[in-house]
C-alpha cells in the first residue's frame, strides 16, 4: 500500500468479485401521512375502486398492503389521503357529492361518483403527487452529506 496526500480523491471501482450478491434490497417503509409516496400509492387505489358505491377504509388497506409487501399502511395514512383527495375536490367542484366520507357499522367508508368528469380529475391529482415526489427525489439528489456528525 502506498501513502496518498490527504485530499479527495474520485474512487475506482473494480468488477464485482463472482458471487457478489446484488443490492437490490429494501428496507420496509412505514406510510406516513402526507408523504408524497404514501399519498401517491393511496391515490392509485383510490382511481380504481368501484364507482358510486362505500368502499371500507379498511379495505384499501389490505389492498395496499398486500400489493406493496415493503410497505406498511394503515387506516389513518389512508384516511388522510382521502380527506386531502376529498378537500380539492371540494375545491374544484364546489360540492360534497364526488368525494364522500361516511361511516359504517363495519368502519368507515369512501364513495367516488360514477360520472365521466371523475376519472380525468383523479388522473390530475395522482400527477400532481407525481410532482411532488420528483421533487422530494430531486431535492434529495441534491443533498452533499446528511448532515453534521454523519
């Protein structure tokens, strides 16, 4: 081994010794309530789920997380996301009747209208959490260091 100056210096990276395992491991991730790739994941099952008729909370649950095997959501990451995706309807349309949150015996619930204008809008608010999780990407990348001490 030979002394090199202290200063930065690129490193090389020789090919993988053979048997090298890959790193294409995850760690599990915990939804959090408005976290953009939570909210995105939310929103992609809500665009899909029966037109006009109460679907369970607890119902988009299981089926996040059996889709999502690494993640882990739960009825108030769900529940949050709903109300959020309800708000800008509200915003947008200026009723209650698109979005509906209610209860049920079995827990709670959410309807989508069965009407043309539904699929195009929630198409716009899953590119707009898009964005938003490009951005968290970006802003990311452009992180030097963790921080101090680290």
């Amino acid at each position: 081994m030979t002394d090199r100056a202290s200063r930065p210096t690129p490193i090389s990276l020789r090919p993988a010794p053979s048997g090298l395992a890959t790193d294409d491991l995850r760690p599990p991730v915990i939804a959090a309530s408005g976290d953009p790739f939570s909210v995105l994941k939310v929103l992609q099952v809500l665009a899909r789920i029966d037109r006009g008729r109460p679907v369970l909370l607890d119902d988009i649950v299981d089926a996040l997380n059996a889709a999502h095997a690494d993640w882990l959501f739960d009825r108030s990451v769900v529940a949050d996301a709903a109300v959020a995706l309800q708000s800008n309807w509200l915003a947008d349309y200026r009723n209650a009747a698109g979005i509906v949150l209610a209860g049920s015996p079995y827990g709670p619930t959410i309807a989508i209208e069965d009407s043309s204008r539904v699929d195009p809008w929630i198409v716009r608010q899953v590119d707009r959490e898009v964005r938003a999780c490009r951005d968290a990407l970006l802003a990311f990348s452009r992180l030097d260091r963790l921080g101090s001490g680290a």
